[in-house]
C-alpha cells in the first residue's frame, strides 16, 4: 500500500507506529536526516527522519527543539486545511532516539518556488500567510516541492520556527503589501479560533513553550488587524542564504 492510498489519519498512525529501518543518510542537510521505510503489515511508506540528537545547536534555538517545530508546523498545516506540511509525526523511539519522521516527497529537484510561482500563485499565498503564522526563518526556493504523487505543491524542512522575536526570513516576498482575500481571512480567524480554545492549542502545548505559543497567536491577530502580508523588515536579513 502507497501513501497515495493512505489519509492523513492513516499516515500519521502509520508513521508514529511502524518499524522504521534506515534506508541512508542525505547529505546534503545541514543536521542530522536520515531516509527511512516505514513497514507495518501490508503497507511501506518512505519517510525522512531527523532525530534530535542529529540537530546542530544555534544560538538563537534552544537546543534539542527543531524535531519539535518541524511536528508543530505540520499541525498548524493541518489545522489551516492547506496541507501544505507533509505528515509529521514526533518518535520517541527512533533508530536514533527522538526526532520528527516526515512522509517522503517524490519530486523533481530541479523544480522550486521560482519555477512553480507564475503557475501557482493562489498556492503561494498560502504559503506566504503559514510562513508569517510559523515565524518561519529559513524558507528557501527549494523548500517549496510539487508532490508528484499528489499534485501539490507542498513545504519541508520547517525546524527554524516559531520563534517568539519577529524573524521572518523567506524568499516569498512577491505577495508583500497585498491584502488577504476573504477566503484567507476566514481560514486565518478559524485558527485563531482554534488556537485559542480548540484542539490545536492543546496539541501545540507538549511541543512549543508558552512564549513561543502567545507569539504565535499573536501573529494570527496582527494578520487579521493589518488585513494584509507584510513587508520586508528595513535593515533586517529578510532572504535566506543560499536562495534555493
């Protein structure tokens, strides 16, 4: 069985459940991942793991955390409705100990948020307004993958969010200024809803801290006072580095 075949609810007990055996390691991240099948009976899923322990310490993070913000941006994902995070689960017995296990993506590397946009702009302001949500600090171009399997375009490596100082740090800047269409207004005040006296907060509690949690409502209110993206910060590094 494929994940094609599987829902999300059946991916996520999947993935926090089955036997995972450690296919490689990817060289090409900066921490610690590993890609890995994930095998219970009758049903063999790829998934990318990244434990804990594998997680360079940063000044601005507190150690250990990112397997963490990587399993809280899916569930803001999931609680926005956009499925723009794959299904992530946190492991508390990995091959290598804790970590997130994310469901794979087949795509074409040679695709990217600067190939994808002219096509995909009502996608991207998706994105725009879940990156301004999370705080995300490092959305690069190739962070952005068209799921060949699903036929859309989804986000990976979301470890370096949440944080509670404003550090907005992406390369999705063509919507700034612009106003949130009604659509992504109502998605925006739901989870605000949510957030505050919902499912969602009380899942976010066991993964974010209580500063990193007020932060992120309080995001969710500015977008909705403002009404639109925002700019970039003056002064501020507001691209990552590389761009792709």
């Amino acid at each position: 069985m494929s994940s094609l075949e599987l829902t999300p609810e059946e991916l996520e007990e999947l993935l926090g459940g089955a036997e995972l055996e450690v296919v490689g390691r990817m060289r090409c991240a900066s921490n610690g991942t590993f890609l890995v099948q994930a095998e219970v009976v009758g049903a063999e899923v790829a998934a990318v793991y990244k434990p804990r322990r594998g997680e360079r310490p940063l000044w601005d993070f507190p150690d250990g955390t990112l397997c963490q913000r990587e399993v809280a941006s899916y569930e803001v994902s999931r609680a926005l409705g956009w499925g723009i995070v794959p299904v992530t689960v946190l492991r508390d017995d990995g091959p290598l100990g804790p970590g997130a296990v994310q469901r794979f993506v087949e795509h074409d590397p040679e695709e990217h948020y600067f190939t994808l946009l002219e096509k995909n702009l009502d996608r991207f302001r998706q994105f725009a307004v879940f990156d301004v949500l999370i705080n995300n600090t490092d959305r690069k171009g190739g962070h952005c993958l068209r799921d060949q399997v699903n036929d859309v375009i989804v986000g990976i490596d979301h470890g370096l969010t949440f944080h509670p100082m404003w550090k907005l740090r992406t390369v999705i800047w063509d919507f700034a200024g612009e106003g949130l269409t009604p659509e992504l207004t109502d998605t925006v005040c739901r989870f605000s809803q949510d957030l505050a006296g919902g499912d969602l907060g009380r899942r976010l509690a066991g993964l974010l801290s209580p500063p990193e949690l007020a932060a992120l409502a309080t995001r969710a209110t500015d977008l909705l006072r403002d009404g639109c993206l925002p700019d970039p910060e003056p002064g501020y590094h507001s691209v990552p580095w590389p761009m792709v």
